[in-house]
C-alpha cells in the first residue's frame, strides 16, 4: 500500500511517500511544498492546491493521511493553516483519495510511543523505522513521513479487527 502523509502549512506543506507492508516500510519519497512569503493568500493557496494535485497525480498513493489541525494558543497561525489544510482535501477529494486525519498527539504516540515527543524525537524514530542513513533534516518533511507511518499502523491496526478490507 501506496501512503501519501502530509504536513499541511501555508509557507511550507511537508509530503512524504511510503510504501507500507504488514510492519515494514519503505520510503519513496520526501520533499516540501513552498510558498512564497510575499505571495498574497489567495495566490499562495492556489500554488498548494496545483502543486498538490501534480504530486497526486505523478504518485498515485492508495491512501492519503493528513494532519488534523491543533492549535493551543495561536490561533493567528491556526487560520492560515487551515485554509491550507482546506485546499489540500479538496485537491484529494477531488482525484478521489482515500483521506484519514491524524491529531499531533495520535503521530507522536505512534511514531515515539509518548505524546509530548519533540521534533529531534519524530525526525530520529522516522529514520529508524524508513531505515535511512540519517534522519530528515526538513521538519515538515519528517512530520508528513510520520504521519505517512502513524496511517500505516492504524491501518494495519483496524485490519487485523477486520474493520478494514485488504
């Protein structure tokens, strides 16, 4: 199974690709999606939204997983990250992905096994569980690969109770 994880941010949206196997993992691919910063919103949306229709359409993922929006104090950033958010789904929707969400807190548990892991902790965990030489660099990227891996094992979870069909 083809997993497409994404990170979604208005500057910067992380994507990372894996293919997922019973417990193994193999990466495909990683990058970032940028916008740029004197780029007016509407503009800067409409960049994501093309961008992440190609990046669909060139990988074909049977499954998308995306981070559900968390904000605990700045809702300054929330807003923005959310119309990100907004055009990714439908950019999804609209090449009929199969679309899961997952809170920062269900990645961090998966991917660590403890909910207040930092980013030094996701990025290490990435690399171990993809098998790479070194851990990615790009935080966004790493989150998406996480959130890639944290599908994969809810997934397989919800398999083996026979909620999902192979």
């Amino acid at each position: 199974m083809i997993i497409l994880g994404i990170d979604p941010g208005t500057a910067t949206t992380g994507y990372g690709l894996i293919e997922a196997e019973l417990n193994r993992y193999r990466l495909i691919d990683y990058g970032s999606i940028r916008t740029p910063a004197k780029a007016q919103a509407p503009r800067r949306l409409e960049m994501i939204y093309d961008a992440m229709v190609a990046l669909l359409m060139e990988t074909k993922p049977d499954h998308v997983a995306i981070e559900q929006l968390f904000f605990n104090r700045n809702i300054t950033t929330a807003v923005p990250v959310g119309q990100a958010r907004g055009v990714i789904l439908l950019a999804c929707q609209k090449q009929h992905m199969a679309i899961s969400e997952y809170t920062p807190l269900q990645v961090k548990q998966s991917i660590v096994g403890y909910g207040r892991a930092d980013k030094k902790q996701i990025q290490f965990m990435v690399g171990r569980l993809l098998k790479m030489k070194e851990p990615p660099k790009n935080d966004d990227a790493a989150d998406a690969l996480a959130i890639a891996i944290t599908h994969a094992h809810y997934y397989a979870t919800r398999r083996v109770r026979g909620e999902e069909k192979a």
